[in-house]
C-alpha cells in the first residue's frame, strides 16, 4: 500500500520541520509527503529542502496563490497525492514512530475497513516533550449514526484512511471554517467499517492562545455547528426527539 501523507500549513516553519521530521522518522515510511502551502509569506521550499537531502521519502510542494484555509488545501493535497492510502498531518502536531507502521498492519488485516485512527499524547505548544493528558480510542465498528452524537475519532492528525473512502464521501467540505474533520468522518461512518490501532500516535499541541487554532475560536465553532445541523437535519431527525435533544445538547 502506498502512503501520501498531507500536511497543510501557513506561517509556521518551526512547527511545520518538526511535523515532517516525525513522518521522516517512522518505522515505515510514506512513500511521498505533499506539504500544501497555503500562500505563506515564508519560504517553505527553501526551509523544507535540507530534510530531504539524504532521504528517500518523496516531497510534493504545491502552493495556493491566496489563502484558502485548511479544508481547501487538504483538498488540494489529494489531487497531487499518489497514494492509495491517505494521512493527514496538521503542521503543528507530529506523529510517535509506528503510526504509519500501525495503521497499514489493520489496512492489510481487514480488507473491510476503510478508515483506521489512533490516541493523541496530548502536550502544550511551549513544552512539546511533556505530556499533559491522553485521549484513547474506543469507538471501533459501524459507527454510524452513533457518531450524530460526537467526534468519536478525533482530529484529522489521528486518521488514515483509504483513498477511495475518501473520494466516495467527497472529501473535506470546504463551506466549514471548523469542525470539517467531524463533517467527514460522518461521511465515512455511513459507507464503511472503522477501526482505531490501541495506541496513542498523534501528538496534540494545545497552544497557549487558543485564538491560535481553529478549535478554540468560538465564532468559527458557532458557524460550524450551524451549519452540521442544518446539513444533517433529516439524519438528526430519524433519531426521535430524545436523541435530537441529545445531539443538540452535546453540539452546543
């Protein structure tokens, strides 16, 4: 199996060297990483070409001519990527050394799974190397329309999933300006089987300033929520009142 890993990134070149060093450093490697530059003022290419040197790993660079968000350059990520097997890598987040190896194992086991994630280490963005808390997997099977009721796989860092899986669900729905993994996942959980590999592979960064990262911007998470709801209301509704209540409750 072919592996691209995605990684969209704006204006964070420390960060975004530390995401590839931790891809580059797998037990298994991808075979391509596709860094989507999302119109960054700095030079990227020049700051990701000394990582390569000596390595046989693949570099796709592809820049938007204007910001377009992270949705978008996923998106676009995948129209350059190669591989039959997708991963997803935010550039302030890196990966513990078997994630790769760990998720193909399941890919290769159970041919019926279209979609497999991990754990997150989750670690501040001043001291990466502490970690500060541990979210586990624990949703595995037909998830929907459990899933109506909560993220119950996490952020897009944790995932993996099969390249057809994503084309059949349509990929990140760019109108999101938050929660846009969650938006997907549902998707997936309607069309396949989704397993999650025990361990905890993904470190999270929680920065300091939460205005930093989409999930801590309240105005973005209001319009999102609006938005899930309304694109979902008819699954929403066949849950009945009670779990429409339920529903609501948590998303708010």
């Amino acid at each position: 199996m072919k592996v691209s890993v995605i990684i969209p990134t704006r204006n964070r070149i420390g960060p975004l060297q530390d995401a590839v060093r931790s891809v580059l450093a797998q037990q298994v490697p991808p075979s391509e990483i596709v860094v989507v530059d999302d119109a960054s003022d700095e030079d990227v290419p020049g700051c990701l070409a000394p990582l390569f040197e000596r390595e046989p790993v693949r570099l796709v660079y592809v820049r938007q001519p204007e910001p377009r968000g992270a949705c978008a350059a996923r998106n676009r990520g995948v129209q350059a990527a190669q591989g039959d097997i997708l991963m997803f890598l935010d550039d302030d987040d890196t990966w513990e050394p078997e994630k790769i190896a760990r998720q193909l194992e399941i890919f290769g086991a159970h041919a019926d799974v279209g979609l497999v994630y991990t754990g997150r280490l989750l670690v501040a963005d001043a001291d990466r190397s502490r970690v500060i808390g541990l979210i586990t997997p624990k949703a595995r099977g037909r998830l929907y329309p459990a899933i109506l009721y909560g993220n119950l796989i996490g952020t897009t860092s944790s995932v993996a999933l099969r390249r057809s899986l994503f084309e059949a669900a349509g990929g990140f729905d760019e109108r999101f300006p938050a929660k846009q993994d969650y938006d997907l996942w549902i998707r997936c959980a309607r069309l396949t089987r989704i397993e999650h590999d025990g361990g905890h592979h993904v470190r999270y960064t929680i920065a300091a300033d939460p205005r930093r990262q989409i999930s801590g911007r309240r105005d973005a998470h209001a319009r999102a929520v609006r938005l899930l709801l309304e694109k979902y209301a008819e699954d929403i509704a066949r849950q009945g009142a009670i779990g429409r209540r339920k529903i609501l409750a948590a998303q708010y």
